[in-house]
C-alpha cells in the first residue's frame, strides 16, 4: 500500500499524531470495559498485576486501530469523518502505522501472558487478528454484516480482563461480552443513518448503502429488542443486583423507545430535522453502554457492605 505523505513536503509525525493512531476514543471504551471485566471477577489481582493487564490490553486495543488505519488508508481520505486521522491527513505514512501496529500487537500480547495467563493473551492476540484482518480486511468491504460480525472485536475485552482476573471463562463473562456485541449493530447503524454519503463514496457495503435506510432502521429497532434480554440477563448473576437490574430498565426502555422512533420515521422526516433522532440515539448509545458497566461497578463496590447482588 503506497504511503500517503511525502517525507520532502510534510513535516515529521509528533507524539500526538501516532497516539491517535491508537483511536484513544474507542481505547478508552475498551479501557473501561475490560477494567470492568476484571473488578467484577471473583478473583483479584495484584493493583500492580492489574494496572499490567489493563495496560497491555488498552495497548492491544491501540495496535488494532493503527492495523485498521493502515489498511483502510485508501478509504479513509475519501469519508469525511475519517479524513483528519493522521494517515489521511498526511502526517504518519501507511508504513508507519503498520510498523507501529505489529509492534503494539507482540508487545501486549506477550506481555499480557507474562504479567496474568496465557488464556488472556490468546483472547488479546485473537482480538487483534479479529480486528485487523477479519473485520477490517474481509468484512468491512465484503459485506453489510460487516458490523454484525465484526462487533466481536470490540465486545472481548471486558471478557478479556474477567479472564486476566480468573483464568477461565464464566457465564457472567459471556453475558458481558454479548452485551457489546448486540449493542454494536444498533450503535453504528443509527451513524450511518446520518453518514450514508459517506460509506457510499468509499465504496464501504454498509447496510445503509446496500439495503436502504428504511431496511436498516428496521433492522436497528430489531438488533435493539434482541439486545434486552442480554443486559437484563446480566442482572440474575453473581456480578448483576438491584442497582444493575434497576439502571438495566430504565437505559433498555429508552433505547427501544428511540429504536421505535427510528423505525417510524421516513427519510422526508429525517432530511427535514437534519437526522436529529438518529444522532440523538448514537449519542444515548454510548451513555447507554458506559452506564451498563458503570453499574457493575457499583454492584461490586456495595457486596462489602452487604448492600450489592442478591
């Protein structure tokens, strides 16, 4: 893949430029969720061995997104909302963030291993590859599942630091990790609903361009009912409780009721708000998601004092 900057015409990368490389946005997501994943386990970990398993985790998360900024550097300088990242923008060559990714990839795996279990690394170097090859190099430009499919990668790490904590996986695990991943279709269908333009120009088979808006807002409303029962779920297990199951509720009635909102709507009515439904249902999506986990949290910080679980 030829580099997009030129090394006599453009000045040389700063530190900030090759951190975003690292997509900090969806790191500190990933941050999150896999420090979740690993407090609310039943195993804990030294703070020493816990700030190495998050650290080498969130470290994988950034070699993931550099592999991605590489590979879709030709797609990127075409959709507006990726132009600025420092591929596009010119300011870190393709090469670079390639280098950068494999590197991050070897150094967090291995040293996940070596700080917590080899079955923590193995889910961190299978998240890496899911991310990098699966979905950024088949799916995302095969497919309208590529979303579906590929939100895998973004729902292990919770998974990933219960494992580092335990050792194995558990039921609660899982359910952590289906959370993500039946919220990643409602999630980034509802962008492209207000992005269409975009995956269309880069030639990307996002739902929107290939079925339709109409088909992808029920698909949306559809995604939504079958991520419930997961969240909910969640509650009835050794990490869910009253506060959880209660946060659960009232966050899954809100998003089915925007889902419903978005389903009802017709594209005269979106063009005519300039999508305001649609982008105010991306942004509950992430408060949505963020809320979750933060109620685990606080499930774990009440067991003590005999307050959290059942």
């Amino acid at each position: 893949m030829a580099d997009i900057r030129s090394f006599e015409n453009t000045p040389e990368a700063g530190f900030g430029d090759f951190v975003q490389l690292l997509k900090p946005r969806v790191m500190s997501l990933v941050v999150f969720t896999a420090l979740v994943g690993l407090l609310v386990a039943p195993n804990s970990l030294h703070p020493v061995e816990a700030f190495a398993a998050i650290l080498f985790i969130a470290l994988g998360a950034g070699a993931s997104g550099s592999l991605n900024m590489w590979w879709d550097a030709d797609i990127d300088v075409i959709m507006r909302r990726t132009q600025s990242r420092p591929v596009p923008s010119g300011m870190v060559t393709a090469g670079e963030a390639l280098a950068v990714g494999l590197a991050l990839s070897g150094i967090s795996v291995v040293m996940l291993w070596l700080s917590t279990n080899a079955l923590a690394a193995g889910l961190l170097a299978f998240t890496i590859f899911f991310y990098a090859v699966v979905y950024s190099m088949w799916l995302k430009r095969s497919t309208p599942q590529n979303i579906v499919i590929g939100g895998a990668a973004g729902a292990f790490p919770p998974m990933i630091g219960w494992v580092a904590a335990t050792g194995s996986i558990s039921v609660e695990a899982v359910l952590m990790f289906m959370l993500i991943f039946m919220w990643t279709p409602p999630h980034f269908w509802a962008l492209a609903l207000f992005m269409k333009e975009d995956y269309h120009a880069a030639g990307v088979p996002m739902l929107t361009v290939t079925h339709g808006r109409k088909s992808t807002r029920k698909h949306i409303l559809v995604y939504t009912i079958l991520l419930v029962p997961f969240a909910l779920a969640t509650a009835f297990t050794s990490i869910g409780g009253p506060v959880y199951l209660a946060v659960s509720l009232l966050l899954n009635a809100e998003f089915l009721r925007g889902a419903w909102r978005i389903w009802r709507r017709d594209e005269a009515q979106a063009e005519a708000d300039k999508y305001s439904v649609e982008k105010s249902v991306f942004r509950f999506s992430l408060i949505y998601l963020f809320l979750h986990f933060g109620a685990l949290l606080v499930e774990v910080a009440l067991k003590p004092y005999g307050l959290g679980g059942w």
